[in-house]
C-alpha cells in the first residue's frame, strides 16, 4: 500500500471518530457552563449534602403536608356532637279559639345526643394513627431522597475516577504511540504498527471526551437533586453499621393497629346513640311557663352497622397479613443486600490485591519486551487494555457496593434520624 493510499485510508476511518470528539467536547464545555454549575457548594460530608437536598426537595412538602392534614384530623376527631337548639310554637292558626296566637304554646328546646360505645375514643384512636403513619411517610420521603442523593452521590465520583482511568490509558497511549513512531522510523516496525498506534490514540482520547462528558452530566445530576454543586469524595467503602428497625416495617404496624383503632369505631357505630332534651314552654293565654323533657333512642331494627363492623374485620386482617408479608419481603431483601456487599467488597478485595497489580506486571513486561523487540505492539496494547478493564473493574464493583450500601440504608434508616429532623 502506497504512503498517499494508506494516509486516505486512515482519515476515512478516523473521520467519524474526530466528529464524535467534537461533539464530546461541545456537549461536556455546554453543561459545564450551564447554571447548576454556576456555584459550588459549601455542603462537605455526605451528611451536609442529604440535608441540603431535602431542604429543597418538593417532596418533602408533600409529606408535610399529609402530617398537617393528619394533625388537623386529630383535632377533629376529638370535637363533640354540638347540641340543638329548637323552638317549636303550636296551637296558633287555626280556626275558631285557635284563630289568634293567645293559647298558643311555646317551646323551646336545647337537645344533645350522647356518644356511647368509646365511639369518640375510637375516632380520636384513628386519628391518632394516621398521623403516626403521616409521620413515617413524611421519615420515609426523605430517605428516599437520601439514597437518591447517595445513588447520584457515588455515580458522580465513579464518573470522575473514569476520566482519571481514561486519562491514564490515554497518557500510556501517547507514550506506546511515540515509542511505535521511533520504531517506525528506524525501519524495525510496519507503517501499520504506526497507523494502529495512532488509530489507537485518537481512541483514547475519545475515551477521555467521553468520560469526561459523562462526569459533567452526573455532576449535573447531583446538582439537581442537591441545588448547587457539591464536592465528591473517593469511592473507598467505609463500613458502618446497618441497624434499626425498618421505617416500612414501623408503617406497616401502623397500619394494622389504624385498621384495629377503625374496627373498634366500627363496632361503637353499631350502638344507638340516645338524645336527651330540656326546654321551657309558654302557654299564652295563661303567661305559665313549665319545664319539658325528653329521651330519644333510635331503634336498632333495620341497620346495626353489621356490613361496617364486617368490613373494619376484614381490614383488620389484610393489614395484618400485609405487614407480615412486608416484613417477610424487608428481611429477604436485607439478607440479599448484605450478602451482595459481602461478595462487593470481596471482589473489590480481589481486583486490588491481585488482578490489577499483576495487570500492571503484565504491562512492564509487554513494555520492556517490545522496547527489545521480542513483543509486537499489539501485545503492549492488549496488556495496556487489560490493566484499563481491571481499573475500570474495580471502579464498577465499588459503584456497585456503594448502590447496594445506599438501598441498604434506605431500608434500615441509617438517616433516620436525619429525616426526623427534615420533615420537622
């Protein structure tokens, strides 16, 4: 292949790629500059920035919200039946003595009807639930934005060790490419060897537009949830303990004891509540007054509230059940995640004690070998790809270990003392 024919041969190939790269660079100095990025911010533990994200988090206000209405229900329910106030007048209107209004007769009443069967006690019970399972809605919204925030958290800070990954391919590429070129001019090597390093180059530095094009739109990511930009640390796992009673486990008893609070209401609904009364009547055509009272009592005949009570019963069960399977699913799923950290962290172990130093090995050999000539490029290009995917390994098993780490908090509420203090 002639020099002119192979220069066209490599801008064909390498067109496409120089294209990408642009639009990389574009695209990465775009969301760079965009406004999330206009400040950072001054949040430096992830303790700062979980309370940074749920200040501004709407969601958070919807669950206040709910506790708000829940409160106001208390209140509510803790109200009395008012009384009633009647005034009746008869004997007036009619025909003959009863014409005129002087032997009508004059009443008026002040009735109450009584609550019986704790139905008020039963009320402000359920009410009293509900703003308990108000208040672990509003607990759990915010560790959902917590392990939100942790998710986008460590994605960030995979995404910048990427860059470094690519960068360091992208500098022992550069470094592969002048030690090709030098061979290449001394005859010792192929044109082709050249091309291929150059090839190989432009890749990487494709890789580190690209890497570095990911890491802004994560950062960006993380600003979004958190309202500035914030510092990221390394990706090292920091173990700590996972204890304490699951917040949807807490709900899920609530809810069974809201349902019981709701059966009981039920139950005292099914009682006839009696009115009593007491007025004074006048009797015009004497000026006497006198006294008047009364008791009433519906009559439990048609309707003793037997589908309410059977319905609050079934409630009552399907909360019941519905706990017990909720915290069945919580410990299965618990059991899995500590076991997946376990194997994370082993394999993190792995890669760093043993595939990633002999990778580097295998790299100082590749080089030294082809500096003597008993190696070919490409077997200094491959140990240099094998180190990257071990790197690059590593990285994905910790970003993998933290995600797991982060549900796992969610699930226990490692922060919930944190959202306490948020939904306050």
């Amino acid at each position: 292949m002639s020099s002119r024919s192979f220069r066209a041969r490599f801008a064909t190939i390498m067109a496409p790629r120089l294209h990408m790269a642009c639009l990389a660079v574009c695209t990465f100095v775009a969301t760079a500059s965009s406004p999330a990025f206009a400040q950072e911010g001054d949040a430096t533990t992830l303790e700062d920035i979980l309370r940074r994200a749920v200040a501004t988090d709407p969601r958070l206000n919807v669950a206040r919200a709910g506790r708000d209405a829940a409160e106001a229900g208390r209140v509510q329910a803790r109200a009395r039946l008012n009384p009633s106030l009647e005034i009746e007048a008869e004997n007036f209107g009619g025909q003959g003595v009863a014409r005129s209004y002087d032997i009508a007769e004059t009443t008026l009443r002040l009735s109450q009807t009584i609550e019986t069967g704790g139905r008020r006690g039963a009320r402000v019970s359920v009410a009293e639930a509900e703003i308990r399972t108000a208040m672990l809605d509003a607990e759990i919204a915010a560790l959902d934005v917590f392990a939100e925030v942790q998710r986008a958290y460590f994605a960030a800070a995979a995404a910048d060790a990427y860059v470094e990954i690519a960068q360091e391919r992208a500098a022992n590429t550069e470094d592969l490419k002048k030690a090709v070129d030098r061979r290449v001019a001394a005859a010792r090597d192929p044109l082709m060897a050249g091309a291929r390093a150059a090839a190989g180059l432009a890749d990487a530095k494709l890789a580190v537009l690209r890497a570095q094009q990911e890491a802004a739109t994560a950062k960006a990511n993380l600003a979004s949830l958190t309202g500035a930009v914030v510092p990221v640390a390394d990706l090292s796992p920091i173990p700590h303990a996972h204890s304490g009673d699951a917040p949807d486990i807490e709900r899920a008893k609530f809810a069974v004891e809201r349902a019981g609070a709701a059966a009981r209401l039920e139950r005292a609904r099914g009682f006839n509540d009696p009115t009593l009364s007491v007025g004074v009547r006048r009797f015009e055509a004497t000026s006497d007054t006198g006294l008047v009272a009364g008791f009433s009592v519906p009559l439990g005949v048609f309707d003793r509230n037997a589908g309410g009570i059977a319905k609050a019963a079934a409630e009552q069960r399907k909360a019941a059940a519905q706990s017990a399977a909720e915290t069945r699913r919580i410990e299965r799923e618990q059991l899995a995640l500590e076991r997946q950290l376990i194997t994370l962290r082993l394999s993190v172990e792995t890669i760093e004690r043993d595939i990633i130093p002999e990778a580097e090995r295998a790299l100082r050999l590749a080089r030294q070998g082809y500096a003597q000539g008993g190696f070919s490029y490409l077997d200094v290009f491959e140990a240099q790809r094998a180190l990257s995917a071990a790197r690059l390994e590593r990285i994905n098993a910790l970003l993998s270990f933290h995600n797991a780490d982060a549900a796992l908090d969610r699930l226990t509420g490692r922060f919930s003392d944190l959202a306490e203090e948020a939904v306050r």
